[in-house]
C-alpha cells in the first residue's frame, strides 16, 4: 500500500509543479476559479492514475 500512496503523491507533485510553471513560460494569468478546478482535476487525475496502476497489479497477480 505504500507503494501507491508515494506513487500518489508523487502524481500529484508533476502535476502540480506542471500547472504552475507552464503557464509562467507561456505568460499566461490563470483566475482562482481556474486554479481551483485545475486543483480538483489534478487530484482526481492522480486518484485514477493511481488506481490504475493498482488494478494492473492485482489483474497480474490473478494470472500467476
């Protein structure tokens, strides 16, 4: 379990860092609205992503 919470959080670390930082090269000025939807797609983005990763281990583990 581990695992996938520091996968998790490492998810939403990139895309943190991501969100923040593309727009300050490309130079555009995001609202709180956007910010905050950006937020709540970012952590069910990495809620999914991280799921995934889990039902691929347990599909792997059915097959042994």
């Amino acid at each position: 379990m581990r695992r996938y919470f520091s996968l998790f959080l490492l998810t939403i670390l990139v895309a943190v860092v991501l969100f923040f930082t593309l727009p300050l090269l490309v130079g555009g000025i995001f609202g709180e609205v956007e910010i905050i939807v950006g937020t709540i797609l970012i952590l069910l983005g990495s809620f999914i992503i991280t799921q995934l990763f889990y039902i691929i281990d347990l599909l792997k583990n059915k097959s042994r």
